[in-house]
C-alpha cells in the first residue's frame, strides 16, 4: 500500500482532527478497522492514522505507514483527540500536551504484540486516574460517539520525580 | 565530567528517556536510539541510531549486539543507562567489559512484571530501578517514576 489514500490538502477539510497512533513496532488493524468503520456514518473530523505498515486500504481515514518524529509531534499536537495503543510513548505525550487520549490496548491473543503488558499498563494508569481506556469494541464506539464528553486527564510537566532524578544523578556523580 | 552512554528504543522508552536528562547535567551524554529522527531532538549531544530489533527479529538481535560493540568500544562510556529494551540490554552487557557503571531503569509500562529485557538486566546492572512499588526486591528498587 502507498503512504496515503487521500490527497494531502484534503487532510484538514474538517475542523476537528482525530490522530490514530499504533506506534512503530507492528500494525494494529484491529482497532484501525474499528475506527476506519465508525467514520463511515460521521462527517464531522478528519482522521489522520499512522499505521505502521498496515496492509490493508483504509477508505475514511489518511494513512502514514510512519511519520518522522517532528512530523508526527505536529499532527499529535494540532489534533482534538488521540486515539492510540497503550504504548508510553503515546500516553506520556498526550500528558505532557494535556490532550483528550482514549487508549486500546494491543493484545497477545491477536498477535499484537509479544505479550500483554499493555493491558496491565492501562488498567495501572487507569487506576492512577491519568488516561481513559477502551477494552474492547463496544468501549470504543461509545468514546468515538462522544467525543466532546471525554474528559481530558491533569498535564504532567516535562520531567521525572525530583526523587528519581536525585538517584540517578547520584550515581552518576559518586 | 563523565561520559554517559543513555541508550534506549523509539517510542516511549525514548521518551522516558528524555524525562530524566535532568539528571545528566554536568556530564557529557551519548544517545542511541533506533529512529534517525531523534538526532534533531538532542542535537547539542551526539547521536547513533541503531537497528530497531527486538525478540521478534533474530537477525537484527545480531547486527543490533555488533553495532553497540563498535559504539561502545569507540565511545569508552563511564556511565551507561537506558530504559529499555533489547538495544539497552546489549549495551549493558557489552559496556561491563569496559569498565562502565550501569543503571537500568525499568519502563513505567512493565506493571504487572519487569520486563523482559529488564529482568536479564538486572544481572548485569550496578542500579536495577522500576517505576511500580509493589515490583521491588532486593535487587531492583523503586525510586520514583519518570512522570
């Protein structure tokens, strides 16, 4: 498959932006395909998904196989939601950005990933009250349904706790 | 001034990564990562990019442990740290045989165990950290997360 499916000055038509992320390791059609069906009966954002090699031809959404770092920092930064896998990079980002983030974890038994550590990490950030996660399907058609309601978690600031960095430093300077 | 090694793969071990550069200052740093794009984002320091391997691809295990061994041979590094996961963990084991200090600080997304790279890890490590209270012992301590 090529890099997009639509015409680059047709990927801001819309006013509000959705950004799907799945990381750079392996594809993730199952939530793309979840996404790329609930965009069928909605008119209202432009969906732009970095598909990390993804083989299948999504139709209502513009597909990047991968963004360059500085790239994908603007189309992250610019979108109205995030859609993405459980992947710290990810979640850590959108904190750091204070953006709307809904999470769907990759899961082993779809040969997402090599275990699913992702899982456990949503159910550990969910519980620290810092992102909003679909499990499942049924989860994620609500979070898409309702867009405007999904509550966006406390910004973090740039750095580690002032107790971590002091271990580090002092191990590096002893 | 010492020289740091802080090697780590894309994505969010990159990331947590830059959430404890703090922690550097005052020494020279070294970064290596798998994406050619992060040279833009540390560009005071130097930069390697190596191959993105993982236990999914045996073949770029091989070429990622020789890459590091010529890095790490050239770079002499005093201190090596990284995040994770293989490329680290090779630059942990590699980096003994010149004489570095080690920290291994352990992804924030390892929460129901260390990872796997981590766990190898810690027999090599001088500092074994994780960032979930309840997966200390006495080898691996907590010590803060990277938010």
């Amino acid at each position: 498959m090529g890099t997009f499916n639509k015409s680059e000055d047709t990927i801001f038509r819309k006013s509000f932006v959705i950004f799907v992320v799945t990381g750079t390791q392996a594809p993730f059609d199952r939530m793309l395909s979840i996404i790329d069906k609930w965009a069928v009966n909605q008119d209202t954002y432009s969906i732009i998904a970095q598909t990390a090699n993804s083989e299948i031809n999504f139709k209502n959404m513009t597909c990047f196989d991968y963004l360059e770092p500085d790239v994908f920092n603007e189309y992250f930064n610019n979108a109205d939601v995030i859609i993405g896998h459980a992947g710290m990079g990810t979640i850590i980002k959108a904190l750091e950005n204070k953006k709307k983030l809904v999470v769907f974890p990759r899961l082993v038994k779809y040969n997402e990933h090599r275990n699913d550590h992702q899982h456990h990490t949503a159910i550990g950030f969910e519980k620290l009250g810092l992102i909003n996660v679909a499990y499942n399907e049924k989860d994620l058609f609500r979070y898409l349904n309702n867009i405007i309601e999904i509550p966006v978690k406390r910004k973090i600031n740039q750095n580690a706790e002032k107790q971590l960095l002091k271990k580090i430093s002092n191990f590096i300077n002893k | 001034m010492k020289k740091i090694l802080a090697i780590s793969s894309s994505g969010g071990h990159w990331t947590q990564m830059q959430r404890i550069t703090s922690s550097f200052s005052g020494n020279e740093v070294v970064y290596v990562s798998t994406l050619k794009g992060y040279v833009k984002e540390v560009s005071t320091c130097k930069y390697y990019q190596v191959k993105d391997a993982s236990a999914w691809n045996k073949l770029n295990l091989i070429v990622l442990f020789f890459q590091l061994i010529k890095i790490i041979m050239n770079e002499r590094p005093d201190i090596v740290i990284s995040t994770g996961a293989a490329p680290g963990l090779f630059a942990i084991i590699i980096s003994r045989f010149v004489g570095a200090k080690t920290i291994w600080l352990d992804s924030i997304a390892n929460y129901e165990q260390i990872s796997l790279s981590g766990k190898l890890a810690k027999y090599f490590t001088h500092l074994h950290l994780t960032q979930w209270e309840h997966l200390t012992n006495q080898k691996t301590q907590f010590s803060g997360k990277v938010l």
